[in-house]
C-alpha cells in the first residue's frame, strides 16, 4: 500500500515537473508587440518620412524575445474614418497606438476605445487640446514646438534680408510677401505664421503683405494658389513664406512652370526640411528651412511604445508635465545645409 | 352568450400565438456575426484600398464580422502562421489569406483548410508543380486575378507599342517577391509574350520587403523598356522618376494602388495592367458567406477580372467607375 502511495506522488511529481517544464518554455518563447499607427493622411511627405524613421526604430528594437509589427493605416483626412480605423485595429488586437489625430479637437471617441481595452496612445504631429491628453495617464504627445519654428524660419528670412539688398527688389525698404498657410484654423498654421510675421518685424524687416492662401499643407495645392498670386502680383512678390516645405517646393514649381529666370523670383522659406528641400537649399532655389526633428521624434516614439509594453518606468523621459516629449527644431540655410544633405552612403557630404 | 364568450377565447389564444411567433422570431432570428479573419502582408497599405472596400461591403451584405489582421512584412509561413495561430484563439470562423512566400505555405494552408474555411487571395500558395507546369495551382479555393495573364498582356502591349516586333530591344524585368506564385507566374506571362519578339532580356531582379528596388537599379545596364511588375516597386521607380529620366526607358507596369494612375496619368508609365482588387474582396467575402451558411456547400474559385489602361483612358466612364473602387 505505501508502495502504491510513494508511486503516485512520484508520478504526480513527475507530471507537475514536465508541466511546469511547458510552461517555462511558452514564456521563453517570443513576444510579439503590435503598433498601430494611424496618419491623417497618407500624402504627407513630411508624415511618410517620419512613419519610415520609426518603422525603422521599431526595427532597430526588435530581438530575440520582441517582435515588433507595425501597421500603418490612413485616416483618409476625415476624423470619422480615422475613428472607425482605430476601431477596426484594436479590434484585430493592438498593444499601442500612434495616432496623428485628423482634427485635434475631436479625439474622444479614440480615448475612449483605447481607454475601454487599456492600450496606450501616443499622439504626434498634431497636439490634441491639453485638457483631452490630461484625461486619462496613458497618453502621451510627441512633436515639435510650432512656435519655435515659426521664429526660427522668421530668424533666417530676417538674416537673408539683411545680407542681401537685393532681396528688395523694388527698393522701397519694405519687403513685399505672401503667405502660403497650411489649413484654416489649423494650430500649427496659425501659430507658424503668427510667429513668423512677429519674428521679422522684431528683426526690424519692414514688410508689407500682399495676400496669404491656404494650400492644406498640400504641394500641388500650393502650385495652384501660387501660380494665381504670381498672376495677380507678378514681380511685386519679394518674399515667400510658407508653413510647411511641400507648399514651399509648390512654390518653386509655381515659378519653374511659368518660366521665371531666377533673378526674378523672390525668396522662400519652408519648415520641415524634407530630403526634396534641403537639395532645393543647396542649388539656391529655396533659401531656408527648419528641420523638423523627425528622426529624434520617431525614436521617442518607439522607445516610449515599447517602454509602455512591457511596463518599464518612464523615469529617464524629458516630459514636460510627465505627458509632452518636445523635440527642438534647427535652422537650414545655405551655411550648414552640407550638414543634412546625405550622400548614397548616408553620410553627410 | 356563451358562444360570445368562446369566439372571444379563442381569438385572445390566437393572438397570444401569434403574438409568442413573432417574439420568437424577434429574439431567436438573430444568430451571432460570423468572425472571418483577413491575412494579408502590410495590411493598411493603400494597395489594399479597393480590396479591403469590396470586403466591407460583403461583410455588410453578409453580416460578417471582418477583422482586418494588423500586419507589416510576412516574409514566410513561420510568420503566417504565427498570425493565423493568433486569430485562431479569438475566435475565428474562417479565413481570408494572402499565401506567404515560400514552399512550405501550401501545407501549412492546406491543413489550415481542414479546420476552417480558407480563402487565398492575391497569391496563390505556392507547390512545387510550378517548376514542371506554370500553371500548376494549389488545391485551395482561390479568389485572384489570373496572374499568368496579367503578364501577358502586359507583354503584348509592349509589343503593341511596336509593332510586333522588338529586334535588338532590350528589357529589364522587375518581378516582386522571390518565391511566390504571383511573381513566377506573372514574369513567365511576361517572357512568353515577347518569346518570339526578338526582344532581349537584359536582366531579371525582384522586389523584396529588405531591398530597395531603386537602389539595384542603379547598378543595372539601362535598357530601352523596363516592366514593372509589382505596386510597390512601380510606385518607388515612378516616384524617382527622375533618377531613370537620364535615358529613353520606358515603363510598363503592373499595380494596385491609385498612386500607380496618378503616375501613368503623369506620363511616367506607357501603360499600367490593373486588377479588380474591389471585386476581389467583395467575391472572397461572398464565397466565404456561402460556405458559413451551409455546411455542403463546395466553395468555387474566381477569377478576377483585369483591366489594361493607357494614359488616354483615365477619364473614361468605364475608367473611372473601376478607378472609383481604389478610392
């Protein structure tokens, strides 16, 4: 009898050793982390550029215990689609949410889906209202301070003006501009240009405002209005200033179709310092741009997701009321632009 | 009196019958949505668009409950199944599948299929008698454009474009990914339309999720015609499009996305081979309902339909209704 006893707690020990075994073997196995990044658009070049930076870190964290996958849908521009978008991904499963908000103002229902199933959002590009993001402690924002680009593309217009003379071309000591703004009511656009305009005239540029037109951010948007104001002004346009550098290669475009030779055509600006930009810079034909920190955002963006899976302390972040990672933008002209122009072997030339 | 009194029971009996008949049929008439399960690589790209459009409106058609798997690259059955393993515990009726590159995907697929519906689309999965036959396909119920075809005829209007003949052409062939059933298919069509043309192929190279298709470009020996035959390489070549500005190339390509028309609408491709990626999910959708609703039901394969468009006929009627579905 206590043979039979002394068996069966062997053999009930035996089975608990293998079982347990298993279980030990499951939890080795890899884990696989799910991001779900949606855009509100997906004709955004400056947004595709920064969503291939961080699939690209996102890549760089992945090892032989993470997987990363991270899908990208679009939010076709229009909040109620991006809402049933974010809906249809955490539905499918999803660990954490990026998420560009279409309209700032209208982010609850996504809040409230993501708050439901617990997932983390990290917003970015467009800052949703603070009393939104204040609304629940797993949200974050990571972007650049709108304003700061503004002055800084005001600082280098103001510092081409004043080098060159000839930047007023009719010479009556005003600067003669237009503006080509992103989207009506739009934060960004409103602060950009505010800050713009407040920046030369705090750097003692006289200017004189022909007409402003909004091109939604849009390259070929901006063609279009541009080609209509250089119709309108002609050479009285002295000055381009643009809120983002797709509209501002618009810009170019507007004056390459019609012919412009270049000692006719006015000074540009953009901000964001797409690859496309940057080579305009060094030939001349855009004179300055602010780099938007894609790089640095993409990496706090994949480095705050994947912190946020695995439940890491977020002790070593530079938040600004422990939700904002702000990211400084820098100065392009054509003094450092060899230092952002990249060569086949990715080096700076 | 008493007979008023019957009449008046026997009515109140019949309008409590008919009153629990139609309470019945309120509350036992609405069976639970069907979850279905879409597998398909770098879901939310916009090659998807027209697909993933036709697939919701079955789904609304069908009430089925679609879930659109979150997916980036799947390089191989390992990954495939791994996603198919996920959606297996979140309770999943069926299966609408995009075959992984590589060999063993069939059987994976294949023993798939005997647990629950599966529908391929896209690409078939691939078997080993496509080195003997291309036009081997697997035993699975498949939903795609006849990929085959879809070389061919691009084949044949690059030989429209000359008059039959191409003696002392050259052509680069850019296929998509290496070991799939598209890929091989559609560069077989390809080459067995120009066979007798005289025309000569230069070089062969394919797209894959690691390479940049413009970078092996630039090492390639320029050729008079290039035939794209993957959306994400067209798409990459037609927007570095001045990077081949430099000589005479010309391009002909297979695509799936809106941006690959705006490009030919550009003038950057001679001509663009498009399928009814709209009919492909609506069609997948519906066979996939069919075979939910009844247990002997034998699912059927469809071909989808192809269109071949030149730059003058964007904004046709017929054009534009088909183009209306990528939006």
């Amino acid at each position: 009898m206590k043979k039979h006893i002394i068996m069966t707690i062997m053999l009930f020990l035996m089975i608990l050793i293998v079982l347990t075994g298993c279980g030990k073997s499951n939890n080795e196995k890899q884990k696989t982390m799910r991001v779900g990044v949606v855009l509100y658009t997906q004709d955004d070049a400056f947004i595709n550029a920064l969503t291939d930076c961080l699939k690209h870190y996102f890549e760089e964290m992945e090892d032989e215990n993470l997987k990363i996958i991270m899908t990208v849908r679009d939010g076709k521009d229009d909040q109620s689609v991006q809402d049933d978008v974010v809906e249809g991904m955490i539905d499918a499963g999803c660990d954490v949410l990026c998420v560009d908000l279409v309209d700032r103002t209208a982010p609850s229902k996504i809040i409230e889906m993501a708050k439901k199933e617990d997932i983390p959002i990290i917003f970015f590009n467009r800052e949703p209202v603070r009393e939104d993001l204040m609304q629940w402690d797993k949200m974050y924002y990571v972007g650049g301070d709108a304003e700061q680009s503004g002055i800084m593309q005001g600082e280098i217009a103001a510092d081409v003006i004043h080098a060159d003379e000839g930047c007023d071309k009719n010479g009556d000591g005003r600067i003669q501009y237009v503006l080509l703004e992103g989207e009506a009511g739009h934060q960004d656009a409103i602060i950009r240009t505010d800050s713009v305009v407040k920046t030369l005239m705090d750097n003692n540029v006289k200017l004189e405002k022909l007409s402003y037109q909004f091109a939604n951010w849009n390259r070929a948007q901006a063609e279009n209005k541009m080609t209509q104001l250089i119709e309108q002004y002609g050479e009285e346009i002295e000055l381009v200033l643009s809120n983002n550098d797709e509209m501002a290669l618009g810009a170019v475009a507007a004056y390459d179709s019609m012919g412009y030779p270049e000692e006719k055509r006015p000074i540009i600006f953009g901000i964001d310092g797409l690859s496309d930009v940057l080579v305009a810079v060094e030939e001349g034909q855009i004179q300055g741009t602010v780099y938007n920190d894609k790089e640095g955002q993409a990496r706090q963006m994949a480095k705050l997701a994947v912190d946020l899976y695995k439940g890491n302390s977020l002790t070593g972040y530079d938040f600004k009321d422990e939700k904002y990672i702000i990211l400084s933008y820098k100065k392009v002209d054509a003094s450092n632009i060899k230092e952002y122009i990249i060569d086949d072997t990715g080096a700076a030339k | 009196m008493k007979k008023n009194k019957l009449t008046f029971l026997i009515a109140e009996i019949l309008l409590a019958a008919i009153a629990i008949f139609f309470a019945s049929r309120i509350f036992f008439s609405e069976k639970p949505q069907k979850r279905v399960a879409v597998i398909i690589d770098n879901s939310g790209d916009e090659k998807w668009n027209a697909f993933v459009n036709g697939l919701k409106q079955a789904a609304d058609t069908y009430n089925i409950h679609l879930i659109i798997c979150n997916t980036d690259e799947i390089e191989n059955g390992t990954e495939e199944k791994n996603l198919i393993n996920e959606q297996l515990d979140n309770d999943i009726d069926a299966f609408i599948i995009q075959a992984a590159p590589g060999y063993d995907v069939h059987q994976m697929l294949t023993e798939l299929a005997d647990q629950k519906p599966v529908i391929l689309v896209a690409n078939d999965a691939l078997t080993e008698n496509i080195v003997e036959n291309i036009h081997a396909a697997s035993t699975l119920t498949k939903v795609m454009p006849d990929n085959y075809k879809m070389g061919y005829e691009l084949g044949e209007e690059i030989l429209k474009d000359n008059g039959a003949s191409l003696n002392g052409k050259t052509l680069g062939i850019v296929g998509g990914l290496l070991e799939t059933d598209c890929t091989m298919k559609r560069q077989q069509g390809l080459k067995d339309a120009l066979a007798d043309s005289g025309c000569v192929i230069s070089w062969e190279i394919n797209a894959g999720y690691d390479n940049n298709v413009m970078d092996i470009l630039k090492w390639k020996a320029e050729v008079d015609y290039l035939a794209v035959l993957d959306n994400e390489a067209l798409v990459q070549l037609c927007e570095r499009e001045q990077s081949i500005a430099n000589n005479d190339t010309l391009v002909y390509g297979i695509g799936t996305s809106i941006k690959s028309v705006y490009y030919l609408d550009e003038g950057r491709m001679e001509c663009l081979v498009m399928a009814d990626a709209y009919g492909m999910g609506y069609d997948s959708v519906d066979e996939i309902a069919k075979v939910l609703k009844g247990s002997v039901y034998k699912p059927d394969d469809h071909v989808i339909d192809t269109v071949v468009l030149r730059k003058e006929d964007i904004f046709t009627e017929e054009t534009q209704k088909f183009l209306y579905t990528y939006e």
